[in-house]
C-alpha cells in the first residue's frame, strides 16, 4: 500500500540524515521531472535556468556504506556491476548521492566531471519528510486507502514484446491506448458545441485510464503533430517530456492508431484541462495533503523557504486563488499567493489582491488554457481592447454572443458615444476585479490557395501561399475574365477548405461561405475577412466586356468610373466618367450599356489585358498609316488670328474657305494640309493662298513635294480650278521684263 511505502522510504531516508553507522543512498530525478535536467552537468543546468531541488528526486537505493568505498567507487560500481536489488538506471550525471560518515550526510551531485557538493539537498529532504510526518498526511492517506491501480503503458514494439515473450502485455496495453484514444474524442465531441468545450476536467477519461496513460496518448498526438501552430507551445513542452517509443511494424508507424479524430485548437484546451487535473492528482499523491483552503497553514511552496498560512482568498474566473503569509516572519516578508493545488501564482506582494497580483493571476489563468472564450457575460465596469487598438468599457453586464459576427455588444468610446462591436473583434478584457483575459491566438488557418479558372475542364491550377498578402498579390494579378478564386485551407486532423474571394462577371465578390459551416466563425477568420473587405474595397478594379458590336472598358477612377467603348477594329468610339461612387462597378457597367441599347447579360467579358493590348496596336496601325488632312485659315500667316478650322477634307475646306469673307482684316485667308505620320515631316502646311498654289513653297522641301498625298492634294485643287502659283519666279519674269524695256 502507499502508506507503508512512504513510511519505508522515510524510514531509510532517516538512516541517511539521522541513523547511526555508515549509508549512501542513490537519488534520482522523479519521472515526471527527467525531462528538465536530466543527464545535464549543474553548469549547463543553470544555462537553461533550471535550479537543483531535493523535492524533484526520489530516493532509488540505500544501503551500507563500505570503509573502503568512496564516491568514485559507487560510481564504477553503479555503473559495472550494481547491486541485483537496484532498480534504477546506471548512475549518471545528474544523479545525486548522499554519503552518511563520521555522523555527517553530504550530498553530492553527479556532475559533468567529478561531484558537486548540493549543500541544501539533504535540508530540503528534511522539510519534505516534516510534511509527510505530520497528522492531516497520515491521516489523508489513511482516509484514501489503497489508490486505483492501472496497468502500465507498455513502450516497447511488437518485435521487442515477441522476443521478450511479453506479446499480452503489448496488445493488452494497445488495446487500451486505443480504447483511451476513443474515449478522449468521444467526451471531446459530446462537450464541443463548435464553437466551445464546455468540460471543467478530463470528463472521467483520467479516472477511466490513469494519468499515464492519458498523458501517454495525449503526448503521442502532440509529437506526432509538433509542426502544428494551434498547439500551445506549453502543452508542445509538457509533451516532449514525456517518452513516446517509436513503434513501427512492418514498415507502419504503430502509435499513428492513437491519434485522436479531433480539431487541433479544441485537443489543445482538452489537453490544458487533463494537464491541470493532473496536477491536481499529484499534489495529493507526492504531498498528502488536501487542497489550499481558508485554513490552511504550515503549506510549502515551492521555490520559498520555510511555511505558509491563508490570509485572505478570492474567486477569479471560477477558481480560488489564496493569499499567503509567512509562518515564521509574517508581514515582515512579502506575501504570496496560490492556487487551490499550492502552485505558485504571484510573490513579492505588499498590498494584497492589487493589480499586480491580478496581472500574476491572469497569466496564470492563461497558461493554463483560460480565455475571452470562456466568459458568458461582460461585466460592468469591463475594460474591453479590440484587435484594431480601440478601448471601450461597459456600462452594464451584457451577453456575450460569440457564434454570430453580427454586431449585437455595445460599449462606450473614448468620447462618452456607444460604439457596438462583435466578439470576434476582442483582443482583450480586464474587469474591475483585475482580472485580465486575452482571446486564444488561434492558428485555424493552414494555408491559402488560389485557383486560376473554377470553370476549367478537368484538373484545377492551384496554387498555394503562406501568406495572405502574397496571396492577395497574385490573385489580383490574375485576369478578370476568368472565374478565378482565392480560397482558406485549415488544418488537419479536420480539413477542409473554403473559397473566400471569387471573379464572377469580371468583378470579385466575397463568398460568404464561411457562414454557413461549423468551426468557421472564429476570430482568425473574422480578422481575414475583414482584410479581405478593405482589400478589395481600394483595389482598382478593370473589367472588358465584348458586347457582340464592339467593346466596352470601365475600371475605377477618383470619384466614379473611367469608361470606353471600342469599335470592331479597336478605335475608340466614346468615353467618359460615370460619376456616382454610390453604384457599384457592376451596377455602373450596365447602366452605361443599357443607354446603348445593349444589355449586359448579353456580354461576354474577356481578357482586358489582351483588349488593352489591341487598341495600343490598333492606334499604332493608324498611326503608322500616313493621312492627309486639311485647314482653313483667316489669317495664314498666323493662324491664331481669327478663323481657324482642322480636320477638314478638302470639300469642307473649299465650302469653309468660300464663306469667310475676302475683306477680313485679319490678313489673307487660304487652305493648308496637315500631312499626319511617322516622320519628321509631319505637320501644317500653308498650299492655297490668294486663290493659287503656292507651288514654290512646296518645291523648297523636296521631300513635301515628292510625297504622293501631297502631289494628290495638288492634284484635286487643280481639278477645282485652283491655278498654280510661283511668285518667286513670277517675280524675277517681271524684273527681266522690266530691265529688257528699260
């Protein structure tokens, strides 16, 4: 029974620190500490920060100690040749060995090279038997009898139990982590409404299978699934210090069988949950001792010397929390506080249950699992942060709603005004009591993806991303004339996968889809949504539609909507500014086809990229091409004075140029050409003038008059009558005249 063997172990204990001759005793770390610093040297420990104490150690072998023997021989001997009776592993670093000679016990630590003398080891011991000597422990104990006793967890294989002739203790303790893996998910699936688990402990799966076996199965997952995000780091710790023997069979991984069937955030708050009662099982089992109440005194605690007495509680967050003072120096030392287990919570403290003592308690209530989820009302009086920075506080108690995004909780603003918000939106609350509770950081997304065309026959393009924004990126580089995607994938051992953002028409619309299925509407998701939402609300958006006739564009612009219609051949027919920002792209896009008489269903969008692409070719085509046009002007020395008309054919400038009248004061008026092309020639030329050509000014530029669109042009002015004209050479015919007549 635990009660003898406690007696037992104190008994020999006694004969180490107390008895009469000569003892050793080999101590080593209790299981549930040797994943600390277990095979490290005190150096390296204190590295890591990690302190040497007497209460992690159990005492795994004492006997007399021999005249000749010495620390180094017990070393050679624990290691070669130990004792048949020694049940322990081969001493090793980390060990400690206590020596009883000449009346004085030392205890040394077995270091990295040589031992370290442990100067309050054997103290320590001491203040650990005094708790177990006293009344209430033998009492408990007594009271307790005899405890349930639970098969071992077998670690070995198959292939080791076979060749061990061990088979039955192999398949009766699979058998079990099976059964204990089944149980879990089905205590998991009967408290878990979607959105919360709604269990105070392990639901009975501890007092069913043991703490081993539990923390065995538990732990598997947790190694198993180490890259998982939604794992709290500090149930990833308690598992890596918990062996796991790896198990394969025939090429099979064995221990995948324990893998509990449920989702990666909800297995982490059921694991928090085992993990504190846990807790709760071996305070009783190594202390013997009942919980913290309003009575208790002389409790140690551990990293504090001496004793402790209640002197005040109070309740947060449905657990009690005790303030402590010291039995031997009262209020001369600073106070502490404890759980209802005796673990540490906040020390150094002068003044109570004050705020510091509250900043303590939260954390301590986080650590262990305790969350804005776990709140049914807000308080009055709540201090409330939302994830955008913004403080509000509550006037009264409200429900808190969290399986809806509506925004149905108010609470007052920095300016005295009601400001409503959703539970999603809380990073966190502090109540009047101090007490202050974040919102889990939730990793319920794995990855995103995008899909290049839903409508594309056989296998999908998909791609996936770590990052939204990156996502975000490539999916708006993506055209718009396909149904394109971009998508939340969240992590196993549930998955499933959601798109959030689809192209219909040319235009991106949320889905809205994760409204509509369990597990969805959860902060994580809220905060993308809302990303999403501004995202798309400052993203330029441009859409080509192929209307049958021709072609159609319109894209934002400040204040409204750019648009233009194209021809058949990619010329631009129209355009302009659709000036209401109250319509949306869409709803823009079908009024302004509709004043063409074209509907918008009947349009086909396409690829505006490439529609872009063939206007550009198109005015360079045109461009490309040389035109000739032409111009009436009033003055044509200076075309600015008075009527000036361009882009005229030559029959309109001939009906222009007859109606301006001759006697203008502005100068003489006359018809020009405007040679357009690619060239350095390109521009306005004056050609008639006082109803003649002027050839000469044309002759001066061989290049003009070689052109066939000019020659053409002289050509069609000569058919209307239009006499070629040489002043220069008209006027040295009229000098030589002269001077012949002189």
């Amino acid at each position: 029974m635990r009660e003898k063997e406690i007696i037992n172990d104190m008994e020999k204990e006694n004969q180490l620190f107390d008895g009469n001759g000569e003892h050793y005793g080999i101590y080593q770390l209790k299981k549930s500490e040797e994943r600390t610093y277990q095979f490290m040297g005190m150096r390296e420990a204190s590295s890591f920060g990690f302190e040497i104490h007497g209460e992690d150690y159990e005492l795994i072998y004492s006997d007399r100690l021999g005249m000749e023997e010495t620390l180094n021989s017990l070393y050679e001997k624990f290691n070669i040749n130990h004792p048949q009776d020694f049940t322990g592993h081969s001493l090793s670093v980390s060990d400690v060995v206590v020596m009883r000679k000449n009346g004085e016990s030392k205890a040394y630590y077995v270091d990295s090279l040589g031992f370290t003398e442990l100067p309050e080891f054997i103290h320590e011991r001491l203040r650990l038997q005094e708790v177990f000597n006293t009344q209430d422990v033998r009492e408990t104990v007594e009271e307790k009898g005899e405890q349930k006793e639970y098969l071992p967890v077998y670690q070995q294989t198959l292939q080791y139990a076979m060749e061990h002739g061990a088979a039955d203790d192999y398949l009766d303790s699979r058998k079990l982590n099976i059964d204990c893996k089944k149980a879990i998910e089905e205590t998991i699936r009967e408290h878990f409404d979607g959105m919360r688990l709604s269990l105070e402990d392990s639901g009975g799966v501890l007092e069913q299978f043991g703490a081993e076996r539990v923390s065995y199965v538990l732990a598997n997952i947790l190694q198993h699934l180490s890259e998982d995000g939604r794992f709290s780091r500090d149930n990833r710790v308690w598992a890596d210090g918990i062996e796991v023997t790896e198990n394969i069979h025939r090429g099979r991984n064995m221990n995948l069988d324990y893998l509990v069937n449920s989702h990666p955030a909800v297995l982490d708050g059921y694991i928090h949950l085992v993990r504190g009662e846990i807790r709760m099982l071996d305070v009783e089992k190594k202390m013997g001792i009942p919980h913290v109440t309003e009575q208790t005194a002389g409790l140690m605690v551990e990293g504090h010397m001496g004793t402790w007495h209640t002197i005040g509680q109070r309740e947060y967050h449905g657990e009690r929390f005790f303030l402590m003072r010291h039995d031997e120096y009262g209020s001369e030392a600073a106070d502490i506080i404890v759980s209802e287990n005796g673990t540490l919570v906040a020390e150094d403290l002068r003044n109570g249950f004050d705020a510091e003592a509250g900043f303590a308690i939260s954390e301590y209530l986080e650590e262990n699992g305790a969350s804005v989820y776990d709140l049914k009302e807000l308080p009055a009086d709540t201090d409330i942060v939302l994830y955008d920075g913004k403080e509000l506080y509550t006037e009264k108690a409200q429900p808190i709603i969290n399986d809806s995004w509506d925004y149905s909780m108010v609470g007052i603003d920095e300016n005295g005004e009601e400001y409503k918000f959703n539970f999603n939106e809380i990073y966190s609350v502090a109540t009047e009591k101090g007490l202050r509770l974040k919102m889990p950081e939730l990793h319920y997304i794995d990855h995103y993806y995008i899909v290049e065309d839903l409508q594309k026959q056989g296998k999908l393009d998909i791609r996936e991303y770590s990052y939204l924004s990156e996502a975000l990126e490539n999916y708006f580089a993506l055209p718009t004339h396909k149904m394109k995607a971009l998508g939340i994938q969240n992590q196993s051992p549930l998955p499933g996968s959601l798109d959030f953002i689809q192209c219909k028409n040319g235009v991106d619309h949320l889905t809205e889809d994760w409204t509509k299925v369990t597990g969805w509407l959860n902060p994580q998701i809220y905060q993308t949504v809302q990303y999403l939402k501004e995202s798309l609300e400052v993203h330029e958006t441009q859409i080509a539609y192929d209307t049958g006739i021709g072609f159609f564009t319109i894209q934002h612009t400040d204040g409204g909507y750019d648009y233009t219609f194209y021809d058949k051949d990619y010329m631009e027919k129209d355009g302009g500014v659709y000036d209401d920002p109250e319509f949306t792209i869409e709803e823009a896009a079908g009024d302004l086809l509709a004043e063409e008489g074209i509907s918008i269903h009947d349009c086909k969008v396409t690829d505006y990229e490439e529609l872009m692409e063939c206007v550009e070719n198109a005015e360079k085509e045109q461009q490309a091409e040389p035109s000739l046009t032409y111009y009436v002007a009033e003055c044509m020395e200076f075309s600015i004075l008075g009527e000036y008309h361009a882009d005229l054919t030559i029959d309109e400038a001939f009906d222009i140029y007859k109606r301006i009248p001759s006697d203008r004061m502005n100068g003489g008026k006359g018809i020009g050409i405007c040679l357009q092309e690619d060239s350095l020639y390109a521009g306005e030329y004056p050609l008639m003038r006082s109803n003649q050509i002027d050839m000469e000014t044309l002759e001066g530029i061989p290049y003009m008059k070689n052109h066939s669109l000019v020659q053409q042009a002289v050509k069609e002015m000569e058919q209307r009558g239009v006499k070629l004209w040489y002043p220069i050479k008209e006027a040295q015919a009229e000098k030589e005249t002269e001077q012949r007549q002189e």
